[in-house]
C-alpha cells in the first residue's frame, strides 16, 4: 500500500489517501504540495532576511533592502528590546540571524520538519507581538508576520513527530 512506504519527512496524510476524510487521492496529493509551497515559501523569506543583513542583497540604500548590515539590523534588535544592555544587542543579532539560517534549513532537508516549523512559529510570533508592541501594532500586519506564524503552525501540525 502506498503509505505504507511513506518516508518520515512526509505528512501523515494516511487516512486521506484511503479517502477516510472524504479527500481523493489526488486531493491529498495536492495538499502534500501545498504543505511543500509552505515550507519553501517559509524557508526563502528566513534566506532573504539573513541575506539582507548580510549585505548580500546590497547596502540599505538599495532598493528593497531593509539592512544591508549587521550593524543597522542590530538598531533595529534594540528598538525591539529597548529593556536588553547594549552589550547584549549584537550578539542577539547574530544569534536570530543564525536562528533563521537554521531554521530555513530545517524546513527544507526534512527530518526536523515538525520541530523547525514550531521554532519558525514562536520566533516570528515573538517578532510580530514585539514589533507591535515597541513600534506600532500595524506593522507585523503591513510584513505578514502573523500570517507565516500561522503558514508554520500549519506546517508543523501536519507532520508526525519522530518515532
């Protein structure tokens, strides 16, 4: 049988490849590419932001670049969490930015799926409340940030956790 052979990186979509929820297989095929688009649309935007900061897409004067470097994203970690010592706001961003590498590797090579789409949850979750918090609440909402909160909620309750 089919899900029999199911890999562990792919969601537990066995009761609707039986159509046990009333979904086809080729509906259930269609969801597993859509979980799929999530998690590449999910890893990309983590990808962009690191390359952003980076310097890889340019300096800040260029158009569509937020950073352009460590140092401008670290104002913006400090407007963030205006309670943190300043010595503690470069290293915070460095680690997100590796947090966001990280995270964009594990949604696509697979065996922490479930794990990095949960991680992926709480980070942009934390970011969003954050930005409306000390900035203003409009913002999360003009970047989408809740909307991939819930993209990787999706994504991490569609996969099983590890045997």
């Amino acid at each position: 049988m089919e899900s029999e052979v199911r890999t562990r990186h792919t969601p537990p979509l066995d009761r609707f490849a039986r159509g046990g929820d009333g979904l086809s297989k080729r509906s259930s095929r269609t969801l597993c590419w859509s979980l799929w688009c999530a998690r590449i649309a999910l890893a990309t935007a983590f990808f962009s932001a690191v390359a952003d900061r980076l310097g890889i897409w340019g300096p800040v004067e260029a158009i569509g670049v937020d950073w352009g470097s460590m140092e401008r994203f670290s104002q913006d970690v400090r407007a963030l969490n205006p309670w943190l010592p300043d010595t503690t706001v470069l290293p915070l961003a460095w680690i997100v930015t590796g947090l966001e590498a990280l995270l964009g590797v594990a949604l696509l090579t697979g065996p922490f799926v479930r794990l990095a789409a949960f991680a992926s949850a709480a980070l942009l979750t934390a970011f969003g409340a954050t930005m409306g918090l000390f900035l203003t609440p409009k913002l999360p909402l003009n970047y989408s940030v809740f909307t991939a909160a819930a993209c990787a909620l999706l994504v991490g309750c569609s996969y099983r956790s590890r045997p």
